[in-house]
C-alpha cells in the first residue's frame, strides 16, 4: 500500500510551516535543520526529499509566513477598506505582533537577516514586500508606487524593526504608538 498522493505536499507544508515560526523569530543562522525537522515531528532524513538546502527552505518560509502573519491579524468580520486598513495598521504596530511566538511578520522580523542571504531568498522577501504594498494600495485605491502606500508600507515594517530590537520597554511602546498615530494620519488624508 503506496502513500496517499497527499501526503507529500502535506509533509512539505508542516516543513515551511515549522521554518517559518522558528525563522522569523530566530533568524536563518540560530535555526538548524534538525531543530526544524523536530518541530514538525519529521526526521532530518526527510528534509532532502522536499528541499535541495536550508536557504531554499529559507525562501519559501519566508513567502508563507508573510501570508500567514497578514491573515491570522485581519478581523473575520467584514469591513470597509478603510476600516481594514486601519486595523492592519493597529495590529501590525502592536506589543502583541512583537509577543507574537507563531508566526511575526517577516518583513519586521527578518529585514537585517534577508540582506546577507542569497537572491533566492532576497527575491521572496522582494515579492512579500511587493504583496504588501499591492494589498495597502488596494485598501487606499492608491498604486503601490505611491508615496503614501510607500511611507505607510515602510514605517510600518521599519517601526517594527526597530522597536523589535529596543530592550526598553516604554521606548518600545512610545514608538509603535508614534507609528501607528503616523500611521493612522496617512490614512486619514487619504480620504
């Protein structure tokens, strides 16, 4: 009796899912092979079967956990695209998307990471940015190449990036705050 023809993608997935949660809270170097392999209840001989090296898996958790942070923050309710915007904006610049232990955002998370690595996973970072600024551009009937989407896409990640990195709590604080009023007054003027 041969595996279900399921099994693999599946396996493949529990794989990324697993990269993604460890790397973007640890960064592509504290994460081994095995670590991740372990957390997806896998043996680290399986790992060659879906992956040719850990920067290939690298890559792919990145484009995963960037739709997998975005999505598990959106309300289910449904709102208008300013309303969705401006809960984007409330929950990306949040203590809790910092606290976050499943899956954090990438792009804050891994921005100093990706710019030692390869193209291959400088290109998955490229277009998770890029599928951000679509998605703000959307939500603001703007073009992605807007000098609002831009600055809002940038100091959203930026602000996260860096209060990721502050030891001080209240610094931590004042800054998300500061971001998400500037944040909100972008929105606000796009009215």
């Amino acid at each position: 009796m041969g595996w279900p023809a399921n099994k693999k993608p599946q396996t493949r997935q529990r794989i990324v899912e697993s990269a993604a949660q460890l790397f973007t809270t640890k960064g592509f170097d504290n994460v081994s092979i095995d670590e991740i392999m372990k957390m997806a209840q896998l043996t680290r001989g399986s790992f060659y079967s879906h992956f040719p090296s850990k920067e290939v898996l690298y890559a792919e958790a990145i484009t995963s956990a960037a739709t997998l942070s975005v999505r598990a923050k959106m309300p289910n309710e449904v709102l208008n695209e300013k309303a969705l915007l401006q809960v984007l904006v409330k929950n990306y610049l949040s203590e809790t998307h910092l606290n976050d232990e499943q899956v954090p955002c990438p792009l804050a998370f891994l921005t100093s990471d990706v710019a030692h690595q390869n193209d291959e996973v400088r290109n998955a970072y490229t277009k998770a940015f890029r599928r951000l600024l679509i998605y703000i551009a959307q939500l603001m009937s703007e073009s992605p190449n807007s000098e609002k989407v831009l600055s809002l896409t940038a100091m959203m990640i930026g602000g996260v990036a860096v209060a990721n990195s502050l030891n001080d709590k209240q610094t931590r604080q004042n800054l998300l705050s500061a971001c998400e009023k500037s944040a909100q007054s972008i929105i606000r003027e796009n009215d």
